[in-house]
C-alpha cells in the first residue's frame, strides 16, 4: 500500500463521525433504491399471482377459431402457448337458485387449458378424458353431488327467435333450449366456484377437449400468452386476421400488474409518478454523497498541498479522493442493499399479518421478491453516484497549488463589497448578527453547500407527503361517510318476489333504520342563469352538459323515492310537512341543491329558488318514445336521507312514494319496469349478523340479491390505509433521514473547519454568548434561505404530482400545509441542533492551540 493511500485511510479513521456519516447517507441511498426496487418487485410478484388464481395465467383470447388454424396461431413466433376451450352445450338445471341461471354450461378444457385458467381444486381430480366432470361446489351443494357419482346430463342449445344465442349472452326470458344429445359424465372433482363464471348463464361445469379429435368444420376458443407481453396490443389482431375471426379480448388484470396498459391515463399516470421519485431519489443521493467528499477535499486541502510540495503529482492526489471512494462505497453499498432487503422483508411480515384473513390469505400474501435487476441497480447508481461525486473533488484536489493550500489563501481572496451588509443589519441584530452575515458571504461555497442540503430535505419531505397525501385523497374517492352498512341490491327479480323478501328483511330485529330506495332516471333543459357558478366555470367549459339550439342546457336528473318511513323522517329533519309533498295532483320534491364531484368538490348545481317548476324527460334506453313531464321544487336543501348520495354532476330530486307512483303512471313499459326494482339499505348496530340472516332467508326463498356488508368493506380498507401508511411513512422517513444526514454531515464540518477562525474572534475579545449568537443567527439565515428557494421548489413539484394524480382521479389541489409548517420547524431544529453541537467543543478550546492548530 502506497503512502498516499496510508494517508487516505488514516485520514478516515481520524475523522470517525464524518466517515461513520457519509457512510450512513450512502447505505440509507442504498436501501431507498434497493427497498423501492424490491417493493415494486413484491407488489408486481403479488398482483401477478392474485390475477393468475382469480384470471387465469393467459394474455389473450381468440374466439371461435376454426380448428384447422389453430395450428397456424400457435406456430406463429409471437405465441409462447396456446389453450384450447369451447362451451359443449346448456344442461337444465332445476336445482339452480338463481333465476337467471337455468343451466349447467358445459365447458371443454384441453391440458394446457385446465393448467392455466383460474381452478382452484378442492377435492378429487382433473377430468383424464370427455367422460368426466369437474364441477364447482355451488353445484356439489344444490343437486348434492360427490365425486364418483355418475349422472346422466341433456345437453342442448339456446335459441331465441329461432336463431343461436352465443354462449355467454345473458338468460332472457323467452329463450328455447333444445336438446341435441344426451350424454353420462363421472364426477372427478369439486373446484372452488370460478370468479369468470358470475356472468355466466349457466354453472359453468368442465370435462376434457379431445383437440385430436375435433373435426376441421368444428370451432373453439383459442387463449394464449405472449413470447413478448409488451406487444400484445398489437400481437393479437394480426393473430386474429390471419386465424379469420373478429371477436378477441384480453386477460387485462394480468397484463396491467405485467406492466402492460392500452390506457394512455394510466400509463402516463405510472410514468409521471416514476418519473418524480427517480428524480427525486437521484438528486438526495448525489446530493448527500457529493457533499460529504466535496467537505472531504475541503477539510484537506493543506493536506494536498504539502504532499503536492514534496512531489506528489495530481493524479496521485486524484486516485487518494477515488481510493477514499473506493473504501466508502465498498462498505456502503453491501450494508445499503443488505439494510433495504431486511427493511423491505421485515415490513411485508407485518403487513401479512394485519391483512391476513381480509384481502390476504394463506396461500396469496405478500413475499420477498429478490431481483436481480434491483441489486444491479443499486450497485451501479450507487457506484456512479459515487464516482461522479468524487470526480469534481478529486479534479479540484488535484489542481491544488502547494503554496495557496498551505496558506489557504485562495479563500482569503474576496473583495470588501462581496461582504459588505446594511447598516440596518447591525441595528437590529447587533455585531453579532452582522458577523454571522458577513461570514456566510464569506463563505458562499459552504454557505450554498448547506442551504444545498437543506433545499434537497425541504422539498424531498414536503413532495413525498404531497405524494401521501393524494394518494389517500384517491383511496378515499371510493367510500365516503355513509349512515348505513348493509345494501341488499336486486338486479334479476320481479317486483313480487323483491316486495316479499324486502318485508322479511325489514321486520328483522336487528333493522334499525331502513329506506326502499327506488330511482327514474330523467333530463332536464335550463337556463344559462339557473345554473350555479361552479358549473358555469368549471363543468360547462369542460362540455359536461351539452347546449341545445335554443341556448339550454340538457342536465341529467335523478327522481329518488326512499320508502314512506324514510321520508317522513327526512321532511322531519327539515322541518317540511309531509302533507306537501303526497299531494297526487300537485307533484313536489325536494331539490338536492349539493352536489359532490369525485369525493372531494362540493357545489351548488342550480341558483333555484322554492317553487321552480322543472319540465323533464324520462331517459330509458329501451324507451321508444321519451314522455315529459312536470315537477315542482318544493323546497331546496343540502341534505340527503338515508340511502341517498350526493350527485356528482347532474341533479337529484327526492319525492315520495305517493309521488313516485303518481309519475310512473305516465311513463313508458321500460320505465316503469325500471322503477319497480328496488335496492335495500339498512343501518344496523351488528352488521355482520344482519348479513346472515339476510342470506338465510334469500338461501330458503331461492332468490336471486346482491347483499353487501359495508362495515366488513369500511374495516378492510382500514387495514390497506393502514399498510399503505407503513409504506409510505416509512419511505418518508428514509427520505428525512438521508436529508438531516445531509445536513448534519455538512453544517457539523464547516463549523469545525471554522475552529481558527472563531478562535481569532475570540482573541480580540468575542464572548461565549457572543460566539453563541453568531451560531445562532447563520442558523436562522442557513434555515430562512432554505425555505425561500425550498418551499416554491416543492410546491412545483407537488403541482407536477397533482397533475400526474389528476389524469385518474378529480379532486383539487391540495398542499400539505401541515407538513410544510412542521418542515419549516424542522429546518431550523435541525440547523440549531447541529451548529449548537458543532460548536459546543469550542466553548472550552484554548485560543492559541486553536489559531496554530494543523491538519496531521
């Protein structure tokens, strides 16, 4: 080992807690990369697995494929491998409970098929040959099948009109089955009921595809992956021409979790936000190494100068900066992949544990991906980082002259006007202040080094929370502060069948409060001057409601009844009589004049008074004919009742039931089918066993609801916001630790760096308090500077954030005052705190040590 490395390294050891420092910033700029990479890595292993159990592992799928191009797809070099399926037929099925499901769907699965759609098996065997039957355990439980049963199944075709309905067309009312075979089938297995089937006409039901045996005339559904993913968009309709067909589609949650999107919004929205964290990572990182060597340099530049003066040449001064380099990075760069793969692997455990049995199970929870690409990565950023931040040190080492080091009076070379200040400064801050202001004019390149550091904390904290921020503020556009927790939907029965069940319901004990809530869906044209403010500045210019020849606008309005009790107590809360409002003749309804755009921006949609007579349209898609007729405004408020939510850019009307019955009246067939199925929502102090005996008593009507338990809902995305808290407040943190690193590393050297000359302040009589002032006010300037150029910095970028946010999601612009106001306490904590700490070893110096004090 060279002498001039025997230096380099005795000089780290001398200098323990700037080394210790750099060190620290560069393993915490390690770990941020590495973590970021392994928390992309985890995520995208995760979402891929969860579409793979509940999508199948395909990319797409070509429908009704003559089997003899069949071949020709999966030869062709973009297909890595193909599954071949086909629906067989619809078998009766009087065991079914759902009215629009009639059927068993008997589906046709070759090898490759069964292997990658999404079957969970949960008893028995994949069918071997077209002889046996998979069936999912809805079916097992309805006709009380087990596996080894042997059944006998009619298998036909659905016609309606006499012509074929496709496979996966809804059940309509006046369809025929036909019969065309009747075949036997050994069950082999139960497979947990599939997601794809919900919207199936039938219980999908599986055997085995025979591909050999299929005749060229004969037709099947071919899906395939992708040798290369990121082309499928343009992969799947050349495939699709050449194999004749028109009809294909794509495994979409699979592709969008492989990073793939065809939606512009969302991939700009991706690139955005990468895009500022890189940034943002980038500049921390090169900011708080570069620093720490170019405080290196500095701290030893009269070092270089006597070894340029008994003949060291500039590029042994250059490789004693790059060996310095070297010994850091080789210890940093280990320990900071080590520390964000521990980081990363301890906070998915505890992350598994508060969701697990909620959104996570056992068989689907987050693991520790360790990529390969994310440790290349960081050794390389870390290693250039490192490199480039000593490259400017090392040049400026390296063309030291031995005289001026020695003397240092290259920093001596200033003119009296570069330090020159206000003779206001010395009246308000006293001699003390003004040295402080003189000195950092003085020293501009330490001056701008910190403030350098400090900007780089400011806007790296309050931009990651502007990031939290918006996305919560987008978590929370999905549910709002609702006061009931059960819905019970009904999207298939007649009104008989929904009245009855809804009685059963109600009268349940554990119902406190319910509302029937029955919706027409209608338009109305107003004047430019009924409309309110926010719609003439904000919707119209945006082309929400489009202007008819006469010069109106055309609004959407819905007309909601909420059941008689719910009523009352709504005309109740707002001191109405309910007299006014069942009148049969005289059609009233209370306007809902507040509307709540996408969860966050509240207005006022219409300037209407009391009495406002609205002419409106019904607005059915099967309408022949829209029928128009009048309401009038009775009353305006901003309240919703129960069961009722705030309209996001049309209208909304509540009348009663009298109301509703008498508008229904007039209206078309289409319309008033509409309005004869209802939703159920329940307010309950226990929402869970509401819940059962709701499906209790829809299991013993073989009735056909949706039942929602929005408490169960409510408690699930507190766990996320919770896990999401953990991630980003923790990738905050690491933030916050590399900036106050920054800072410390840098402040605490150039006051130690400052020992002669605070000793020759004291030689000419500067007091300890004296000394303590000056410290004091560099540090209100070092922290007001910050925040002059931090501050709109982050906000900026915060801005930039927003618009990245805004491409998916509509809410305002929000700062995090908060934080910034908590920042700005922090940036002068933290200058305070390290120059007080700094300084705290000179309160004891001895002057004339100091003043001859050396560098060896």
């Amino acid at each position: 080992m060279g002498i001039i490395k025997k230096l380099t390294l005795r000089n780290l050891q001398l200098k323990r807690k700037r080394t210790i420092v750099t060190i620290i910033g560069i393993i915490l700029s390690g770990a941020m990369i590495m973590g970021v990479g392994s928390i992309a890595a985890s995520f995208q292993d995760f979402f891929l697995r969860s579409a793979i159990q509940s999508d199948g592992n395909y990319h797409a799928s070509l429908y009704d494929v003559a089997v003899d191009k069949v071949e020709t797809i999966a030869q062709d070099q973009a297909v890595a491998a193909v599954m071949l399926s086909r629906t067989k037929g619809f078998v009766p099925f009087t065991a079914g409970t759902e009215g629009h499901k009639p059927y068993l769907m008997l589906r046709q699965y070759d090898e490759a098929a069964f292997a990658h759609f999404p079957l969970t098996l949960l008893e028995g065997r994949l069918p071997a040959n077209g002889q046996e039957l998979l069936i999912p355990e809805t079916v097992q439980q309805l006709g009380n099948y087990q596996p080894g049963d042997t059944i006998t199944l009619s298998v036909g075709q659905r016609y309606l009109d006499g012509e074929p309905l496709a496979a996966d067309r809804d059940y309509q009312a006046e369809e025929e089955w036909r019969r065309e075979s009747i075949e036997s089938y050994t069950i082999t297995g139960i497979v947990a009921d599939p997601r794809f089937g919900r919207g199936l006409p039938g219980y999908a039901v599986f055997t085995a595809l025979d591909a050999a045996a299929l005749q060229e005339a004969e037709k099947v559904n071919v899906s395939l992956l992708s040798t290369n993913v990121r082309q499928i968009f343009a992969q799947v309709p050349a495939l699709a021409e050449k194999a004749g067909v028109q009809n294909y589609s794509y495994n979409r949650e699979l592709l969008r979790w492989s990073g793939v999107s065809d939606n512009r919004d969302v991939t700009n929205f991706l690139n955005s936000i990468t895009l500022i964290i890189i940034v943002l990572i980038v500049v921390g990182s090169v900011a708080v190494i570069y620093n720490a060597f170019a405080i290196s340099v500095n701290d030893r530049k009269k070092q270089y100068g006597m070894l340029a003066s008994v003949g060291a040449t500039p590029r042994q001064l250059k490789g004693s900066v790059f060996y310095e380099a070297l010994l850091l990075g080789a210890v940093g760069i280990p320990l900071g992949i080590a520390a964000g793969l521990g980081g990363i692997g301890v906070t998915l455990q505890v992350v598994n544990r508060i969701l697990l049995g909620s959104v996570l199970t056992e068989e689907l929870a987050f693991r520790l991906v360790i990529s390969p690409q994310a440790i290349l990565v960081t050794v390389v950023f870390e290693a250039l980082t490192i490199l480039l931040s000593a490259w400017l040190p090392a040049k400026r080492a390296a063309q030291i002259s031995p005289i001026e080091a020695i003397r240092l009076t290259d920093e001596l070379q200033i003119k009296g006007k570069d330090v020159r200040t206000g003779k206001l400064t010395g009246k308000l801050l006293g001699i003390e202040g003004e040295l402080a202001l003189k000195n950092l004019k003085r020293n501009r390149k330490q001056y701008r080094a910190t403030v350098f550091s400090l900007v780089i904390s400011i806007v790296l904290f309050v931009t990651f929370s502007s990031f939290m921020q918006y996305g919560f503020v987008s978590r929370d556009l999905y549910y709002g502060e609702i006061p009931y927790n059960v819905v019970v939907y009904n999207f298939n029965e007649e009104g008989e069948v929904q009245d009855s069940f809804y009685r059963q319901v109600l009268a349940l004990p554990e119902v406190e409060r319910a509302a029937v809530v029955r919706t027409l869906y209608s338009r109305t044209e107003l004047a430019s001057g009924q409309l309110g403010k926010f719609v003439h500045k904000q919707l119209l210019p945006q082309g929400f409601f489009p202007p008819t020849p006469e010069g109106l606008y055309r609004l959407p309005v819905e007309i909601t009844a909420v059941g008689e009790e719910e009523f009352a107590a709504y005309l109740t809360e707002l001191g109405l009589a309910a007299a006014d409002y069942t009148d049969r003749q005289q059609l009233k309804a209370v306007l809902v004049n507040k509307n709540v755009m996408e969860g966050k921006i509240t207005y006022q949609p219409l300037q209407v008074t009391a009495g406002t007579v609205l002419t409106l349209s019904e607005q059915s898609v099967e309408a022949e004919q829209a029928v128009s007729f009048a309401l009038q405004i009775g009353a305006v408020s901003d309240k919703v009742p129960l069961g009722v939510s705030f309209a996001d850019s049309g209208l909304k009307l509540i009348v009663s039931e009298q109301v509703m019955a008498a508008l229904s009246e007039g209206l078309s067939a289409a319309s008033q089918q509409e309005l004869r199925r209802a939703s159920l929502h329940l307010s309950s102090q226990d929402s869970s066993a509401l819940v059962e005996k709701i499906k209790l008593l829809q299991a013993a009507a073989g009735a056909d609801f949706d039942v929602h338990d929005l408490t169960q809902m409510q408690a699930e995305l507190k766990r996320t916001t919770t896990v999401m808290g953990i991630f980003l407040y923790g990738f905050v943190a690491l933030i916050t630790l590399i900036g106050v690193t920054n800072v410390f590393n840098t402040i605490s050297t150039n006051v130690t760096l400052r020992r002669r000359e605070f000793a020759m302040l004291q030689s000419v009589g500067l007091t300890p308090q004296g000394l303590q002032k000056i410290i004091r006010f560099e540090s209100l300037f070092y922290g007001l500077k910050a925040l002059l150029y931090g501050l709109p910095l982050s906000i900026f970028i915060s801005v930039w954030m927003f618009n990245a946010f805004s491409q998916l999601f509509t809410f305002t612009f929000v700062l995090p005052w908060r934080e910034i106001i908590i920042c700005s306490a922090a940036v002068f904590l933290v200058t305070f705190l390290t120059m007080a700490q700094a300084s705290a070893k000179f309160k004891q110096q001895n002057i004339v040590t100091a003043l001859g004090a050396g560098f060896f």
